[in-house]
C-alpha cells in the first residue's frame, strides 16, 4: 500500500505539471478566454481526491498491520500459558 | 476469483491506470480542440463526465451486491456493495465539485438549484447515510442488512439524475452520451471516450483495492473474536477445575 501511496504521489505530480504546461502552451496561442484557473482547479480536485482517498486506504491499512500484531501478541501469549 | 487472482490483476492495472491518466491529460488539455461557445473551460467536462459516469457505475455495482447479499447473505457481496458506495461517494463528491468549479465562468454562479444538480446532491446524501448506518450500526450484520435496503432503494435515484436535464429542462446541459447516441464528434468524442474507459477501469482497479481491504479486516476480526472467546472458555474451564478441586 506504501508503494501504491507513493506511486499516487508520484503519479500526481506528474500528472499534474505537464497538464498545467500542455494547457498554457496550448491557451496561449488562442486569443480566447483562457479561464485557466477555473481548468486548473477542476484537474486538480479530482487528482487531489484520488491521492486523498489512496492516503485514507494506506491509513486503513496500517490500522489492519496493528490488528495483524495484536492477533500475534494473543498467539504468543497463549502459546506461553499453554 | 480468488484474492491471488485479484491481486495479480491489480498489479497489471495500476500503470494501465497511470499511463491512461496521463494520455487522458495530454489529449483533455493539450490535444482536444477549442470548443467555440464555452471556451477552453470545456475541457473540464473530460474529467467530469467521466467522473460522474464511475458515479452510475459505482452505484449500479452497490445495487446488485446488495441484492445479491440479501438472497445469499454472503460476506462477500457486502464487502463488494461497501467497496462500490464508497468509491461511488468519492467519485459523485468530485464531480459535484468539478461541476461547481465549471459552473461558476459559465453560468456566473458557483451553485444553482438546477434539478441535476439537486437530485445529484440528494445522491450524494443517500451514500452518506449507506455509510453512516455501517458505521454507526451496533450490530455488524444487522448494519450490512439495513445499508443494502438503503442501497437499493437509494439505486432509484440514479435514473432520477440521469434523466433530470431531460425531463425538467433547466440550466445544465443536455446528456452527452445517450443510448446509441453521442453528442460529440471528432476528436472531442474520442477524448471523452478515452477518458470514459481510463476512469473506468481506474474505479475498478480502486473497487478492487478496497474490497481486498474489506475482506482482510473482516476476516481478522472474526479471527480475533474467535481467539478471545476461546481464551475466555479456557479460563472459565481453569475456574470450575480450581473450584472442583478445592471442594
């Protein structure tokens, strides 16, 4: 999942600076209301909620990694006692 | 299909994924062309059409897993069914915001009360309230019952949604794909339909995650409580022996 956070990150930011790039060469060629930041702010909501969401499954993932150890704390506890 | 199965696939979709987004960025806003009314502000509508269509697909997938959970009452169908509204919550929230984002130079307005954007609101609220009632739920089961009632009778608002822009005509442009019908042409169809099919398979991919994660948490707990309870039998065992031998 540390990976997959990462990769999101990653992807994020790449995504991110050649869409901004691509869009103002491309704009700034035509004389037309460009409204860039109104683009910009819609792409980057979107990208934003899919990295959040990737970050909410790495914490949930982690809270599963704790529950995996208190499970082999009991094992171990028991295995002792036994 | 088993988890290796799943597993496997998502290892091979992921840079599908990533590689999609980025081709959809490039074609959204470097290869599409002007769009003579709107402006370039139209390009929004890449990323919001097919964002708002993972929505349908989402919820569609909530309907049948909750149905199928209530005839077989299989966990599986529920870790699905909350998967799907999740991922289904996420994706209507961004297109809510897209949209609102777009709304505002076109329509001068950041929010009107248009019946798409209304009914879109109100499903928004009914995944809420599928979530909430999970959550807050005393039981677990009787929480997975009651969300699948929500999320199946919550499905008859999507039709609603869709329909909304040609039933009450109102602010918000007509639909873009129909049935048998697409409203664009050229190379501003092929973006929307690249586009469609990257945010799909991504919804899928993310589905899928989150239903490994369900499945993993749900089973842990079973483990852990069937621990707990066997520790507790053994010390209650531990007792009446003590007790036997004393007397």
């Amino acid at each position: 999942m540390r990976r997959f956070v990462l990769a999101a990150a990653f992807a994020s930011i790449l995504v991110m600076l050649p869409g901004y790039a691509f869009a103002s060469a491309s704009l700034q060629v035509e004389q037309h209301p460009t409204n860039l930041r109104y683009i910009f702010a819609a792409f980057m909501a979107i990208w934003a909620g899919y990295f959040l969401y990737a970050l909410f499954m790495g914490w949930r993932e982690l809270k599963l990694r704790r529950y995996v150890e208190e499970l082999q704390t009991l094992l171990k506890d028991r295995a002792k006692k036994s | 299909m088993t988890t290796k199965h799943l597993e496997k696939i998502n290892s091979l979709l992921l840079p599908v994924c990533f590689a999609g987004v980025l081709l959809v960025m490039y074609m959204a806003l470097g290869w599409a062309p002007l769009e003579t009314t709107e402006g370039h502000v139209q390009r929004i509508f890449y990323v919001h059409v097919p964002v708002s269509w993972s929505a349908f697909v989402a919820f569609f997938v909530v309907f049948v897993s909750s149905i199928l959970f209530l005839i077989k009452r299989s966990e599986k169908w529920d870790w699905l069914a909350v998967s799907a509204a999740e991922l289904g919550l996420l994706m209507t929230t961004l297109s809510l915001i897209s949209g609102i984002i777009w709304g505002r130079p076109t329509w001068g307005v950041w929010w009107v009360w248009d019946p798409r954007l209304t009914s879109t609101l109100l499903m928004w609220m009914i995944y809420v309230a599928y979530l909430m009632v999970r959550a807050y739920s005393s039981e677990a089961g009787r929480g997975s019952r009651m969300a699948a009632v929500i999320g199946i009778i919550g499905f008859a608002d999507v039709p609603v949604v869709y329909y909304s822009v040609v039933w009450w005509q109102n602010i918000h442009p007509q639909p873009l794909i129909r049935p048998g019908n697409l409203e664009l042409t050229g190379s501003m169809a092929l973006v929307l339909l690249t586009s469609t099919i990257v945010f799909t398979i991504f919804l899928f991919y993310l589905i899928s995650r989150r239903f490994l994660l369900e499945k993993a948490t749900s089973e842990l707990a079973v483990m852990k409580r069937t621990l707990r309870e066997e520790e507790q039998d053994a010390r209650i065992a531990k007792i009446k022996i003590d007790r036997a031998e004393n007397k």
